[in-house]
C-alpha cells in the first residue's frame, strides 16, 4: 500500500498518477477527512479496468500500518516568499507525523515531498530513527527537470538532446544547477553557454516556482510525476538514478544535514550515495548550500 499524506494539489496528482497506474493500492491522509474522502472518490475512477488496487480517504494514521511506502505532503498552509517561511508550523507538524508513523509503521520508505524539503527530511528521519536509506527528500529532481527544461529553451533544443543535467543542495534559493556534467549531444554545456547564459538559466531554475505563481499558483504535476517515478521505482525494483535529499555522514565532506545528492533508488530505498566528480564553483557553492540548511535546522 502507498500511503499519502496530505491531500491537496501535490498529494492528489501523486495518487492520481498512482492510481491510474494501477500501482498498488493508495490511502490518502489528510488533515480535513472529507477531502481525503472526495479525492479517493474521484481517483478511483482513473484505476484501469483490469487493476485489483484500491483508494481510500482518511484521517486515521491507523490505517497506514503496512505501507510499504509513505508520501508526506502535509501543508500547515502556503507560503508566498519563500520555502522556509513556515519552517516552525512544518517541523512541528512533520514530528507529529513522525510519531504516527514511528507508531503505525515499521518497515516503509518515507518519501518527503513538503517544505522545506531539507530540513523536514532531516527532522523526520531523527524523529522516526528510520535508516537513512529509508528517508529522502524529493525535489532536486523536480529541479533538474526545470534545469533541462530551461536549457532546451535556451538552446532551442528538444529535451530530450540534453543528458546529465542535475541540480544539486538545497531545494531552495541556494540550489546548485550542475552545469559541468550536463551534457548537449555529447559537447559540454559549458562550452555552449556563457558566463551570462549559465547565470540566467540559474536564476531562472531557482526562481521557476515564482513564475509558476505569476500564471498559475502552485506547481503540481511536475512533482507528482517526479515523485511517482520513485515510488516506482520502489515498487517494481527499477533501479532510478536522481538527486534526491537524504542525510549525509561525510558524503561531499558534510556531516549531520539532508540536502539534493546523486543517489541510486531500488526496492530498499536509498541504495548508493554517488559522490560525483564537481568543478571549484559547484563544490564551493554545494558547501554554502549545506551550510544554509544546517542553520535552517539550527534555528527551529
Ligand atoms: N518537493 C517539491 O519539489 C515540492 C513541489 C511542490 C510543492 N511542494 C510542497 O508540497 C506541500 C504540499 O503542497 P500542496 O500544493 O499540495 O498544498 P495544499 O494543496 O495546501 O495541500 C496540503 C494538504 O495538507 C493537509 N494537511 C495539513 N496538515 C496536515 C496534517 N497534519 N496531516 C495530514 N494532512 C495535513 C491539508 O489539509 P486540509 O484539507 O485540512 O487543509 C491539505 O490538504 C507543500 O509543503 C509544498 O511547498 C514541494
């Protein structure tokens, strides 16, 4: 079973995508029990008419016991200039959600989707005490796929010409677009694109929810199909290569934070921490974004 927590724009698409997959069966968990309800009645309609799954709404973290995996989604409410802006309300509520799930389920992947990412991911596998194989933060995918997104624009290209194009670090205003493994048939992006052009790209990367606030409010598909692509993953044991935030023990020299690293996702979970090879900018830029986060943690 897959459970999801939270039932508002991001949890419902997820379960959406789930559902019509005929993945496995769904249980949505949400603070308001009749929104859960309502959206498991209108996604059980997407299930395939051949799937035995099910989808069920609730408020009851009682049911959740033999997810096999768990997606947070939880909201407190909506921020309007940044991630972090709610930072107190999200951790207080994501160690009570910690606690239900600590309680209720004892051998599931929990897959963090609420902000702010890195640092809810971080409190949540202390709270729970869950290997940290078990625990990770979704976003830096979401990112990548603005990354490439943005430089197909650029370039005029389709998406599909560029390969490796992977954003690192926080899930937020010091994210680090990885230009020098990003790849155009082959050539170096960075032999394609100038000082300025990286620059804009950047800033438009990191920036890309605040321009989805200008024509629609908030981002929704693009995260339920990254975050689907993982549970996935998990499910069907497809090994998934993505950066995705998860507790570091001296992976890229850091110690005792989450944040967005290339990792290899299976049926167990987190199987592998790649430590990729970075230029002076990236790594001296991925520090500072580790260091942001840790004192995000520090302040709560
Ligand atoms: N990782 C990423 O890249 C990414 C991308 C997009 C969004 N997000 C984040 O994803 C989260 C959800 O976004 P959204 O647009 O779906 O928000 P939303 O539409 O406001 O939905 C949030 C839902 O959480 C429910 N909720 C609040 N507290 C809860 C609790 N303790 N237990 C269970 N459910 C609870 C709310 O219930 P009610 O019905 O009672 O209000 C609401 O249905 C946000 O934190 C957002 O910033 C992350």
């Amino acid at each position: 079973m897959i459970s999801i927590i939270g039932s508002g724009r991001v949890g419902s698409s997820i379960a959406f995508l789930c559902a019509a997959s005929g993945l496995d069966d769904i249980l949505l968990v949400n603070r308001t029990k009749d929104k859960a309800i309502g959206e498991a009645l209108d996604i059980s309609n997407a299930i395939p008419k051949n799937s035995r799954i099910s989808v069920h709404g609730t408020d009851d973290y009682s049911k959740m016991t033999d997810s096999k995996i768990i997606v947070i989604t939880a909201s407190t409410s909506i921020y309007l200039k940044s991630r972090t802006e709610m930072i107190g309300a999200q951790t207080q509520m994501i160690k009570k959600i910690a606690s239900y799930v600590k309680h209720y389920c004892h051998d599931t992947i929990v897959l963090m989707v609420s902000n702010p990412l890195d640092v809810l991911t971080y409190f949540f596998q202390k709270e729970t005490g869950f290997p940290k194989t078990k625990v990770m933060g979704i976003a830096s995918s979401l990112d990548s796929s603005r990354f490439r997104y943005l430089l197909s624009e650029k370039l005029g290209i389709t998406q599909s010409e560029i390969s490796d194009a992977i954003v690192l670090g926080e899930h937020g205003d010091s994210m680090v677009p990885i230009f020098s493994h990003t790849r155009i048939h082959r050539k170096k992006a960075l032999e394609l694109l100038n000082y300025n052009q990286q620059k804009s790209i950047s800033i438009g990367v990191r920036d890309y929810w605040k321009s989805l606030r200008n024509f629609k409010s908030r981002s929704q598909f693009g995260i339920a199909k990254n975050t689907f692509d993982v549970i996935n993953a998990i499910l069907q044991n497809n090994e998934l290569q993505i950066p995705a935030s998860v507790l570091l023990e001296g992976e890229y020299g850091e110690y005792d934070v989450c944040m967005g690293v290339p990792v290899i996702i299976d049926k167990h979970g987190v199987s592998k921490i790649q430590e990729i090879e970075l230029n002076e900018y990236e790594n001296k830029s991925l520090k500072i974004s580790a260091d942001i986060i840790r004192n995000y943690i520090n302040s709560v």
